[in-house]
C-alpha cells in the first residue's frame, strides 16, 4: 500500500533555530497537509497545501512557519526560528482529490530545548 | 466551529472483550475517518466512512451523518489494540480540512 514518508523521525533542535520537516506523500496525490499534536493533546490542522500555494491555514500558522514543495516529490514544512511551544509530533498527509481520505505520514517528533 | 467529542475518554479492557466507541460531531459533516495512534505515535488509518457501515476483521464502524455521530466497534480485542483513537471529520462546506475529535485512550489488558 502507498504510504506518506516522513523525515527524520525525531528531531532535536536549539530555541531559535530554524528546523525543515521533510515529506514525501503518495505520488499522484494533490493535496498536501501538516498537521501538529503536542503530547498528549489533538491533533491539529496547520496548513493545507494545492497546486503550489496555500489553499487554507489555521492561526497556529504564523510568520514563522513556511510550507514549501520544491520538486515533484517532496513537501517540506519550515520554522524559522523554534520556541520552546513548538515541541510536538508533526504529521504530514496527502489526499489524491481535496474530498478523499488523508493518508497520514508516521511523523516527526520535534524537541526543542 | 464544529465540537468533536468522543466518549469514553478513557477505557480498559481485557484481551477478548468487545468495546464500543463513540464520536458526536456539532455540525454536518460530508467526511469522516477513524485513526488509530499506536503507542510510537503514528496514526494509522482504519476508515473512511462518511456514512453507512463498514468492516475490516475485528473492526467494524457505523455513520449516520443525519444524527451527528459514529461508532467504532472493536470485537475480541487484543493487546495490540491499545493505543489513542480518533475520529476527524471535514465539515460540508467552506473548508477541505479535516477536525480531530478529542480521543480515546484504550488499554487492553493480557
């Protein structure tokens, strides 16, 4: 079964250092998306991604977030500068059409000490 | 916006039980999914079920968008079945994205 690959799995990162979370999603999928859950709380939708710009973003997704597909495979989420409050698992999915079913990637957990 | 909630929140079993869980939206809904998040962490999709019934196995899951809710049915349950379960849901218009419920924690006991 096609599945959404996600690197690196755990990423340990200093405050105010700029991070890059990596994704491949399934190849003839559309739409892309990040998700975020800090432990032990929901899941939450950052961005959603079509047709090479952002087609919806949540308040979490401020100035200091980028998305970015930068070749025909890869989807890349960016902070700028990391805060302590950014510690979580970050989980990318992609949808063939905007109406599927997400397949969920299996994650980055991003630690930022 | 839409409420999510999903009942019990927490749940034990022993392994060979059958549970029955819950999810309740506040709005109308056109897709709904089911995850289950395995102790790494990752989530792993069991449905795609904006309506009416399916199964898989042990696992079967029922909508009825009419009445606002889902439920997750998981027979003779077994240890790998622990974990977090989440229902997401995408609302009927405005938006492609999808709303994740709060969760329930289920542990199987050997």
């Amino acid at each position: 079964e096609p599945e959404v690959t996600q690197t690196p799995s755990h990423q340990v990162t200093q405050m105010g250092q700029e991070v890059i979370l990596r994704c491949v999603p399934i190849s003839n999928h559309l739409y892309f998306y990040w998700y975020r859950q800090i432990l032990g709380q929901k899941v939450e939708f950052l961005v959603s991604f079509y047709n090479n710009e952002i087609s919806e973003k949540s308040e979490i997704f401020d100035d200091q977030f980028s998305v970015e597909r930068p070749d025909g495979s890869n989807f890349t989420l960016k902070i700028r500068s990391t805060k302590l409050e950014d510690s979580a698992m970050y989980f990318c999915a992609s949808s063939e059409q905007a109406r599927d079913g997400y397949t969920f990637g299996s994650g980055t957990r991003l630690t930022v000490v | 916006g839409i409420q999510v909630e999903q009942s019990p929140p927490d749940l034990i079993l022993q392994e060979g039980a059958n549970s029955t869980l819950r999810c309740n939206f506040s709005d109308s809904v056109n897709n709904l999914q089911w995850f289950h998040q395995n102790p790494w962490g990752q989530l792993i999709n069991l449905f795609y079920i904006p309506s009416g019934t399916k199964q898989n196995g042990r696992l079967s899951a029922t909508t009825v968008a009419t009445e606002r809710y889902s439920l997750l049915y998981i027979s003779s349950s077994q240890t790998t079945d622990s974990g977090v379960y989440f229902c997401a849901v995408r609302v009927t218009s405005g938006t492609y994205k999808y709303i994740f419920g709060t969760g329930t924690r289920l542990k199987v006991l050997a």
